[in-house]
C-alpha cells in the first residue's frame, strides 16, 4: 500500500471553478457565545436568502515600499490590529499594520527550513503561527520567527493543528502501481511522527475525474461541488472536526477522540450544472501533450446535470460551521451553523464581492482582497445586526 497526498506516474491538473473558492481559517482564540441569528442575519432577498450588511473596518492599499517585487494575492486568517499579507509566487508573508505600514516580512520560496514551495494554508493556534504544505508543518512565532519544522514522509490535505502537538487531515492512499489502482481518502487524526492516532472516515470519492486517453492518464481535480469529494474541517478550540462526503448533505460532528457528537442535516434545493456551465468550466484550463479536445468531450459526458449539495466546508475562530455550496446557477453562498449545530443563516453575495473570494476571521468579520487597481487592495469587514426573516 502507497500512501500519498499526490497521484505520483499521473498527469494531475488542479482546477476550481473562481466563483466557488473559499479561503477559511482556523484560529485558536477562547469561546465565544452565539451572537443569536439577529447579529448576523442581514437584507433578504427574493430567494429568502440573505445578503450580509456590512461596515469597513480597515482598508490597506499595497505600498511600493513594501518591495518592487511584491503583489499581494493571499490575506492569512489571522485577526487582529495587524494584517498578514501574501504574495504567493514569492510565498512571502508581510506583516503591516492598519496604516499600511511594513511592520515585518518572512517566509520565502525554497525547501529549507522555514521556506516553501507552496503554502497551502495559514493557522493561528495558541498565540502562534502553523503554516503547511502537503508534506510538512513549521511553527512559528507571530511575528514571523521559526520556532520548529515537521517534515512528512507522506502528503496530507487540509492540515489542522489541534492540542497535544497532534493534526488533522485527509491522505489519499493507493494500492498497486497501474493506472487502475484502488484509491482512496482518509480523514484521520495524526502526532507530528505520523503515527495515525484516529482514523475518522475512509471514502472512495476523491473529488478527482479520471480520463484515460491512449498515451495518457489524466486526474483531473475539481472543486465547487462538481465531483464528489471526502471534505474535512476541524475546530481545535473545542477538539472536535467536521466530515462530509459532498454529494449528500450530511456532516458529521465527531470529536477527537472519535466519539460521535451529532449529525447536521439539510435539503437544499438541487442547482442545475447546465450544458453551458460544463462548456465554460472545460474552457477555464489547459492540458499540454494531449489531445484538447478529446479531453473536453470526456469531460462533458462525466459531469453531473446537478452540482452537488457541498461545495466546501471551513470552521472560523469562534466555532461557526461555514458550508459554501451553489445557491443557484452562477451564485454561491453560505450556509452557517452555530457551535452547537443550529442552523442560523444562509448568505448569499453581495453585489460588489463574492464571498467565496473572502478569509473569515471570524463568523462576522472577514476580508477581501480588491485587486481591480494597479496594486491590491486588502478590505477587513464588520457584519452589521440587521432584520430577520
């Protein structure tokens, strides 16, 4: 048995559809009581869904003193009076207060200690900083310090660092060596060693199309809710994670140590993934040394009529349970859960922002990241109290 984040002998083209990706953070600050759907409930609209009223809270406009070199392009989970900014090609984290100002810059691209080559998420936890990617971990201070590196022989999704120097997330193993190999995802729970403490779900869905062609094997991976997928999310401020497979709507709250905790359900109304999304979503990437075409026509037949109920799923910093689906053709949305499991609101975009495109801070506060300037622009916001249904 292989065990891999990555299909190694495989051709593995990445795609997720841009109206649908959502950035999400786990951050280890103390509870906070449920504000009560009246505190982030906002203006209905005729789909008896909500759109969130909001006030700015900063707004941070890239300074060319930050470095020639630089373009924002990530902003990291973390709250407070200063900002965590990234430039991703660089993997480059900026620190900057509310007026802009360059208060510290770390990370950098490379494969020694304290560098990478693709950061793949942000964790603020116990007053410091988790920055991953698929094969290792490093803790670092909050002002950007190295305090301690953790490689892994194997590839891990999603990773979470919870207490007792242990972390969550989802390992794809497979078994043989042919382009027919059994595949499979496991959302389980591992110590910095990688020994696997809890296994919490196995699933055969992998959120990956698969397409044989005659000199090739193409694995083609698909987010927005167009593939079924094993989806994971963890909440280490109350030691417990969140699991679903995305063509149900059914997730289970399951704590550590693998007791059951309960079980969220709803029925959404299916959205159609209409023939023009499909031709759309095949023109959005490219594939080289193969044949472009023969590649769309397998893909078109293999796609679903309904987008599937989950599109993704993140926990935000005071234990709110933030599920993005397809609300209907070509909007997106959120639904929210309280920390106890009670279902308080569906958001749906605003106007002038997708909130897929936003990072949560917590569940009424998040920001996003205007880039239709010369330099981009990052905007923290505030969800205003607004009338019920």
């Amino acid at each position: 048995m292989r065990k891999f984040g990555q299909l190694r002998n495989y051709l593995i083209v990445v795609f997720m559809m841009p109206t649908l990706v959502a950035c999400g953070g786990n951050r280890g600050t103390g509870n906070s009581n449920p504000t009560g759907a009246a505190a982030v409930k906002a203006e209905k609209n005729q789909w008896d869904e909500y759109v969130p009223k909001r006030r700015e809270i900063c707004r941070i406009s890239q300074n060319p003193s930050w470095g020639k070199d630089i373009r924002i392009q990530y902003i990291a989970p973390v709250d407070g009076k200063k900002m965590y900014l990234m430039d991703a090609r660089l993997e480059r984290i900026l620190i900057v207060d509310r007026a802009g100002k360059l208060l510290r810059g770390f990370l950098g691209k490379g494969q020694g200690p304290g560098e990478f080559q693709f950061v793949a998420k942000i964790q603020e936890f116990n007053n410091e900083l988790w920055i991953s990617e698929a094969h290792k971990l490093d803790r670092f201070s909050m002002d950007g310090e190295l305090r301690d590196e953790f490689r892994f022989q194997h590839y891990y999704f999603g990773q979470t660092v919870v207490p007792g120097q242990r972390f969550t997330g989802v390992l794809e193993v497979l078994e043989g060596r042919n382009f027919d190999a059994k595949r499979e995802k496991e959302a389980g729970l591992w110590n910095m060693k990688e020994k696997r403490l809890r296994l919490y779900r196995k699933s055969s869905k992998l959120g990956m199309v698969g397409i044989y062609l005659t000199n090739a094997y193409l694995a083609l991976r698909f987010d927005g809710g167009i593939v079924p997928d094993l989806l994971m999310a963890a909440d280490p401020v109350r030691k417990r994670v969140y699991i679903c497979e995305s063509d149900r709507y059914r997730i289970d709250v399951i704590a550590l140590d693998g007791k059951p905790i309960r079980t969220i359900r709803r029925h959404p109304e299916p959205v159609r993934f209409t023939t023009r999304n499909k031709e759309e979503t095949v023109e959005s990437f490219s594939v080289s040394g193969v044949d472009r075409n023969a590649v769309k026509r397998k893909l078109m037949k293999q796609f679903p009529d309904f987008f599937y109920p989950i599109s993704g799923i993140f926990v935000t910093s005071d234990g709110y349970l933030m599920v993005r689906r397809r609300i209907r053709p070509g909007h997106s949305g959120f639904d929210i859960f309280t920390p106890n499991g009670n279902y308080l609101v569906t958001w749906v975009d605003p106007d002038d922002l997708r909130l897929s495109d936003a990072v949560f801070f917590t569940h009424d506060r998040f920001a996003v990241l205007d880039d239709s300037g010369d330099l981009p622009v990052a905007v923290k916001y505030q969800v205003l109290p607004g009338r019920g249904k």
